[in-house]
C-alpha cells in the first residue's frame, strides 16, 4: 500500500526562498508606455507569477519571488523588453525541493 501523497507545484513553491540582492534586481522591465505582445506574454507565462500590470498598463516585475527558470529571458530578452541577468552568488532562489 503506498503512501504517496500527490503534492501540487504551487504548494512546493511555497517552501522556495528568496536571498533578495538589494538594488541589484537581476531582471529589469524596460521602460514602456505600451506593453509590447511579447511583454503580456510573461503575465501568463512566468510560473512564479512575478509579472502584474500596475495602474498605467505598464508591466512590472517583483523578483523576490523569481524561480530562474529562464521563461521570461526566452520571451522577453529577444524582443528587447527585458534586461536578464544571473543573481550574484548568494543572493537569488534557494529551492527546498529537488
């Protein structure tokens, strides 16, 4: 008899941490008046839900609760909307789940 008990992916994030590098975000929205298609995109398709629309339309970025996984630099750093960088040593996600 198995015990397995099934877990979803938002309760495993719960547990992720995030070492805040202050003043140093290693990802940057670029200015804008108007969201780009491809900036809209990260809306939906950042898994952490980092992205909102503030009150203007514009898209921003809280990134003490980014998981690196790389999907807003394959949408938006080709497009120009973004500035990606790796998080300096220490500072970033610390993941409690393999």
């Amino acid at each position: 008899m198995s015990t397995d008990v099934a877990v979803r992916v938002e309760d495993k994030l719960f547990y992720n941490r995030y070492q805040v590098d202050p003043g140093r975000a290693h990802i940057k929205v670029r200015p804008h008046t108007t969201p780009t298609p491809q900036l809209k995109a990260l809306l939906n398709a950042c898994p952490a839900r980092c992205y909102e629309l503030n009150d203007k339309g514009q898209v921003e970025i809280t990134v003490d609760g980014c998981i690196e996984c790389g999907t807003c630099r394959v949408i938006g750093e080709a497009s120009g909307d973004i500035e990606w960088s790796y998080p300096r040593g220490g500072y970033g996600v610390l993941f409690k789940f393999g």
